[in-house]
C-alpha cells in the first residue's frame, strides 16, 4: 500500500476542515441551533437563568443634549422580536419573510430620538430562552458616555404583566448551579496549600511531556543495555521453561481483569436498575414493548423507542428466557448483567487492538489497557439498563476488525464480510455508529486509490462491504426517513412529539473553550460550568450522580481527588492524540493511526453538534463516547509512554500516581447502596 508520500496531505486537509466548517454552519448559520453568536460590541442578555422559553421585554432608557444625525443599532434575538423607540414602532416582527434569527437587522434610529429616550425590544422565543444582542455606538451627552449595546445597564421584564423591571443578565449568569458549589477538597482549610501543590503537580506533567527532556536527560544507551540483560534472561528461562516469558508477560492484565471484573459483577449484583437517572424507565418499556409484540417500534411510541432496536431485541430474548415481566426484577438484573459483560468486552477489545499494534511494546499496552479498564464512566454506566454500554462494545469490536483486517497488503473477502455484519449491527444498536461506518469507507476508499494494480478488487470489496450495510442496516434509516423525514430521528425532535426543553437552553463559544472549573469547585458542578468540564467530570467522576449519591462528604472527597490526579492521563490523551496525527503526516502509507484519528474526530465533532442541538445539561456526558474506549486506550499508551521516556529515572511518579488514582477510583465505585 505505497503511493507518493504526500498523498496524506489532501486527506487530513479534508479530515481538518470539513467538520470545523459542518460547526461553523450549525453554529453561525443553522436557525435550528441555539447558539449565540460571540460579538464584541455588546454582550447576550437574558431575563433570568429560570426563563426557559416565553416573552420577553428589553428596555434601555437615557437621555441625550445633541441629537445624533446618525444612530444605527444591529439587533439580533433569539428568536423574534418587535422594536420601538419612544413609542414609535421601528420593527412589528423580526421574522418576517422567515428571516433566520442569526442574521441580525439594522436600523437607523436617528430620526426619532429626543432628549429622553426609550428603546423597547421585545424578544419572544416559545422554545428556549429568549435573549437579545445590540450592537450599536457609543453616544455622547454632557461629556459622559452612553453606550447603546446590550449589557447590565439594560433592563428586562417578562410575561404576562412585563412589570417588575431588573436589570438583564449576561448569560450564564444568575444560575444558581453555577454559583459557589465547593466540595470537601475546597472547604478545607488546607485549600490553598493543596492548590500549590496541584501547581507543581501541573509543572510536573508539563515537563513530562517537554520533548527536549528539560527535567532529565535519558540516557537510552544504558537502558537499552538493561533491556537486553532482561532478555536474555528470559531467553535463558525459556529455553527450560517453555512460554513462560509470554506468561509472565500476561500477569499485570489479567490481575486487572480480574480486579474490575469482581468490581463489576458487585456493582451489577447490588445495583438497583432504578437508582439511575439516564432514561431506565424509557429503556424498560422498549424491552418490554419488544418482548411483547416482536415487531420494532416507530420514534412516536415511546420515550426510547426512536433507538436502533438490535440492543432492545437482544435484551427482550434474555428478558423471556428469565421470566419476562413476571419475574422481575430478576429478568432485569440478566439484561443488567448483559450490560456489565458488555462494558468488559469493550475493554479487552481495547487490549486486543493495543496487542495488535504494539506487539513488542509491554509498557504501551499496560498503560492503555489498565486507564480505561479503571475508567469512572465504564464503572459507573456498566451496570445500567441502557443500549450505551452494549453500542459502545460492538463499536469498539468494529474498530479492532478494521485495525486488524483494513490495513493488511490484501483483503479477504471473508473478512470484508465480518466487518459489514458488525458494522452493520453497530448501526442497529446506536447512531454513533455512523462514525465507525464513515471510517471504514473512507479507509476501503484510499484502498482503491493507493492499489492501482488492484484497484477492480478493492472496489469490489468496497462495493461489497457497502451492500452489506445497507442490506442489514439501511432499512431502519430509510424507514425514519420516509416516516419523519430525518434518518437520526430522536426525542428531542418535536415530530416524535416528545420535545423537551432543559437548562441552559443556549451554547455560547465561551462554553466550549472554558476550561479549569472542574478543579476549583464541587464535580456535580461541572456539567454545567463548560463542554470541557462537564466531559471531564463525567468521564472521571460520575458528576450526574447516577451512581453516586453527591450528598456525601466522601464521594466528593474522592471524587475530587480522582479528577485532580485524572490529570496526568487526561494530558497523555492528547499526547497520544498528537503522536498518532503526526504518525499519519509521517508516513507513506495508509495507516491505523488514521482510522483511530478519523473515528475520534468524528465522534467528537458530533458530540459539539448534539450538544449545540440540544443545549441542555443532561446532554453534557462523557459516556457518550464509550465507543472511543480503543483510542482512548492507544493514544493514553503512547502519551504515558513517551512521558515515562523524558522523565527517565523520575518515571516512577507516574507509576505511582495511576496506582493512586486506581486505588481511589476502585473504591469510591464500589457500590455500597448509596
């Protein structure tokens, strides 16, 4: 699979630019999105952080010597508005025409401006706060300044008397849950020298991952000496003992198997299906509709029932064979424990691909399986009724079969046509998997393009890869589409008639660059801090207390603490992140490090747009990736292991800060009835 060396080029130009530029149009452009665009003339108001949808009134009054011979105000609102100026209506209706709210309207309010003023704005939104944005100049009265665009100096009233007046508020201000949460690590008096100490936690990892090795100048020299004393030791030791340098190999990951799987199998014995609060109800119901009348429901029948029915079907079997109905909650807990064996699967999928990849390299694979075999999220989802886990197993057993079979010199049919079924069951059990789908193709694509002398094969293998798909699979999404218009169709589309509207209601840009709240306050808070935040605590703390119960002292003791030394994995994410795209600009060929980037861009970009979609603080979880567990696991190896490489004889810290973290992460998700 050779071809010009630049050939990469193109791809992760395209790679790069076509998901930012699929943000952009959601964000600027699609009327849909509930995104306040950033603007450095004036600032987004709102009522109050309660408002979550109706009618309201802005109002800023003032008052003027010299009349302006121009005045041009740009207004913007989400998601109508009507304008007056000293009673005189400017604009009745904002929307006319079906005018997109996220082009603003200018007016030249010169001519109707006195000496005391008033400018009346109405903004009514029936689906989500309303908000309003004036960008308009600076004006001058008796040498002071009167500065026309939206901020605090505005006041605001709402339906239905539009009395009480107060001063608007910027968004995400106000809100109750973003005010001071601190946990028990903020509360204690040590608080500060705790700090500084994270402050040199911080500087540690950035010299970790200095690639000059500015903290300590490895000698590899000598360790490779090391290396090859160790082995031929075990050369040594095989020669009388056959395999047992392999099997010594395998104690650290079967120790951690064993560890979480007991953890697990506790957790799904004593875990009541009720005590979570993602949806059980709605994922109940769908089993229990299947089960019943073995036929797949339609997005308007039920909560849940918009899903791919693959994991509901599976589940209703195992739910009959154990009783159905009339034996709950035992044929619950077997769907339960379906669940759990499913989140352990998705692990040693994980393995597997570190196994494949890095054959030679122990340390990578260690450090990449035993960070997501420990992972929060995994402990916390896994015993859960909830087609997360099980999608996020067979998704991640999709991306092994494309590392294992998608880049060999020649592709077997036969192989081509496993990693249809599972791709295709994939996309029978959650929509994310249209991401693995997408990466697939795209890899059988650059197939054709790099194998001219095979090029008829390689498309026949496409082709045949493609019908499998749409064979099994495509019926589901070309059902949605011609009953509601929409292949993704889900709960939060009014057309399935189970619309909803939460807080916030809105996305700014500020929500997805902020990042550090998660360190400085309570985990809860953090789902509603930022899209950064809210990923981290979800992925290393479980910050919706589905599992946890938030009200005590200990969880946010330990959970504070995991989200403080989670750092240091969290950074080798990204470290890995950027080795594996600088893998791809490097080399020639097609190779997995662009499989795993493509999923994990895809995913990822997706996840911003759900959340912009859907602007509500139940949308902000970390689990939603579950399905990136095998990249989570390749890039936190080679991150770690680089880092464990610059910091030389000093690399013991980072041994000893994941057994901690593994430590507290083991116990604090130990399920004790909370």
């Amino acid at each position: 699979m050779r071809i010009s060396r630049f050939w990469h080029y193109p791809i992760i130009a395209l790679l790069c630019l076509l998901p930012f530029i699929f943000l952009f149009y959601q964000a600027w452009l699609n009327p849909q999105i509930e995104f306040l665009k950033p603007s450095l003339k004036g600032k987004w108001i709102l009522y109050s952080a309660e408002k979550l949808s109706g009618t309201v009134e802005f109002r800023k009054t003032f008052r003027l010597d010299d009349v302006p011979f121009e005045c041009k105000i740009k207004v913007s609102a989400m998601l109508k508005f009507s304008l007056s100026v000293n009673g005189k209506i400017v604009e009745e209706d904002s929307q006319r025409d079906q005018h997109n709210w996220k082009f603003a309207r200018i007016y030249d309010i010169a001519s109707m401006l006195q000496k005391d003023n008033s400018i009346l704005i109405r903004v009514t939104n029936l689906e989500g706060p309303p908000a309003l944005l004036v960008e308009a100049p600076t004006l001058i009265s008796q040498g002071n300044k009167i500065k026309l665009s939206s901020n605090t100096d505005w006041e605001a009233a709402s339906d239905p008397k539009f009395d009480g007046w107060a001063k608007a508020i910027p968004t995400y201000k106000d809100d109750s849950r973003l005010g001071e949460n601190k946990g028990p690590v903020q509360k204690s008096p040590r608080y500060p020298v705790y700090m500084m100490i994270f402050g040199a936690y911080i500087l540690f990892i950035l010299l970790a991952i200095n690639p000059r090795q500015f903290f300590y100048k490895l000698d590899f020299d000598s360790i490779q000496t090391k290396v090859n004393r160790i082995q031929k030791l075990f050369s040594a030791i095989q020669s009388r003992i056959p395999y047992l340098p392999r099997i010594l190999s395998l104690i650290p990951f079967f120790a951690i198997i064993i560890v979480t799987l007991i953890i697990n199998i506790h957790n799904v014995v004593t875990y009541p299906h009720t005590r979570s609060g993602f949806d059980w109800g709605g994922h109940v119901d769908y089993i229990r509709y299947v089960a019943t009348n073995w036929r797949v429901p339609i997005a308007t029948e039920g909560w849940e029932m918009f899903q791919p029915p693959f994991y509901y079907f599976l589940s209703a079997i195992i739910y009959k064979l154990f009783g159905g109905q009339f034996a709950e909650p035992d044929s619950l807990k077997a769907i339960q424990v379906m669940g759990m064996l499913s989140g352990v699967a998705n692990a040693l999928f994980a393995w597997l691909i570190l196994r494949k990849l890095f054959k030679k390299n122990i340390l990578i694979q260690l450090f990449g399986f035993s960070v997501v075999s420990f992972l929060p999220m995994c402990f916390y989802m896994n015993p859960l009724i909830s087609n997360e886990i099980f999608s996020g197993s067979i998704i991640s057993l999709s991306i092994y079969l494309l590392i294992r079979y998608g880049f060999e010199t020649k592709i077997r049919i036969y192989q081509v046509i496993i990693l249809g079924v599972v791709v295709s069951l994939a996309l029978l059990t959650k929509y994310t998997a249209f991401f693995i789908f997408l990466t697939v193709a795209t890899i059988m694509a650059i197939r054709i393009w790099m194998n001219p002398s095979m090029r008829k094969r390689e498309l026949m293998l496409l082709m045949i890869f493609l019908i499998i798909v749409l064979a099994l699979s495509g019926w589901f999404y070309i059902r949605n589409l011609l009953i509601f218009t929409d292949p993704f169709i889900g709960n939060w589309d009014k057309i399935s008639g189970f619309h909803y509207e939460q807080h916030h209601g809105y996305r700014t840009l500020g929500f997805y660059l902020r990042f550090g709240s998660v360190f400085l306050h309570a985990p809860e808070r953090s789902r509603w801090a930022s899209f950064w935040d809210g990923q981290y605590g979800s992925m290393w703390m479980d910050s919706h207390g589905s599992f946890l119960n938030l009200g005590v002292d200990k969880a946010n003791l330990y959970g504070g603490i995991i989200i403080y030394l989670a750092l240091l994995p969290s950074v080798a994410i990204l470290l890995g992140f950027y080795q594996s795209l600088k893998s791809i600009f490097k080399s020639a060929r097609c190779n997995p490090d662009l499989a795993l980037v493509m999923v994990s861009v895809f995913t990822f970009i997706s996840l911003f747009s759900f959340t912009m979609e859907i602007p509500f603080f139940s949308t902000i979880k970390a689990f939603f990736f579950l399905s990136l567990l095998p990249t989570i696991a390749v890039f936190v190896g080679q991150g770690l292991y680089a880092m464990s490489r610059n910091l030389g004889k000093f690399r013991f810290i980072i041994y000893l800060n994941l057994i901690v973290l593994y430590i507290f992460i083991a116990n604090l998700f130990w399920y004790r009835g909370t």
